[in-house]
C-alpha cells in the first residue's frame, strides 16, 4: 500500500515535471499521460484502501523524493534519458508488486490490481519504446 500510494504520487509528480523540463515532445506527451493516469490510479488506490480501512499515504517515501530532486536537477536531453529509464524501472516493479497482489485473494486491492495491471504495463512498454529512441539518437 504504501509504495503503490508514494509510486502514484511520485508519477504525478514527476509527470509534471517532465512536462516542464523534456526536451522531447514524446517525453512531455508520456509525462502528461501519467499525471493523467496515476492520478486516476491514486483515487482508486484511495478507494480499495478505505475499503478495507488501510490508508495511503499522505507524502511519497524517501527513495521517490530522492529520484525527484536528481531528476529536477537535469534539463533537456539528459533529463529525457533519466527520465525515461527512471519510468522504466518503477513501471517494471510496479507490474511485479501489481501481478503478486492480484493473485493474492479476493479483495479490494485485489481488484484494484487487476484492474490498473493492464495501464501500467501498456505504461511500461511506451516508456521502453520511448527509451529506445532515446538511446538511438
């Protein structure tokens, strides 16, 4: 719960981020669709956690403002390529924890994994085409 919750904020964040700093248009446009996204993701989180009367939390953890404040220190193309491997690497252990919690009973978070799985893989295969790209220029 809580990395699912401070993972959200930290896309929302981020999202925005790139919006601001992306050299790439392909950069922005992701970083757009994953305030987009994850916002939706983190009301829903929101409701399957008040479900079963867990909370998310209210700040992101440690390790996300860290990667928050090294991103926000770079521009242009090299905030693009650490930007684009950073969403890479969270989306790839977000499937993971999202495909162990969907096989994990029947309950509301649950649910809310196997719902938001799909988004978050389509995500993860954007962000690694994007990457290419990137690393071919």
């Amino acid at each position: 719960m809580n990395d699912l919750g401070s993972g959200n904020m930290t896309e929302i964040d981020l999202g925005r981020l790139a919006q601001q700093k992306a050299a790439s248009a392909e950069v922005k446009a992701f970083g757009e669709m994953l305030v987009r996204d994850h916002t939706k993701a983190l009301d829903a989180l929101k409701q399957a956690a008040a479900q079963q009367d867990l909370q998310v939390p209210a700040m992101v953890n440690e390790k996300h403002r860290e990667l928050r404040d090294r991103l926000s220190m770079l521009t242009g193309s090299e905030f693009d390529r650490a930007y684009i491997n950073a969403m890479v690497d969270a989306h790839e252990a977000t499937v993971k924890k999202l495909e162990d919690r969907k096989d994990a009973g029947v309950d509301a978070l649950q649910q809310f994994a196997s719902t938001i799985l799909p988004t978050v893989q389509q995500h993860l295969e954007q962000a690694k085409q994007i990457r290419d790209k990137l690393m071919s220029l």
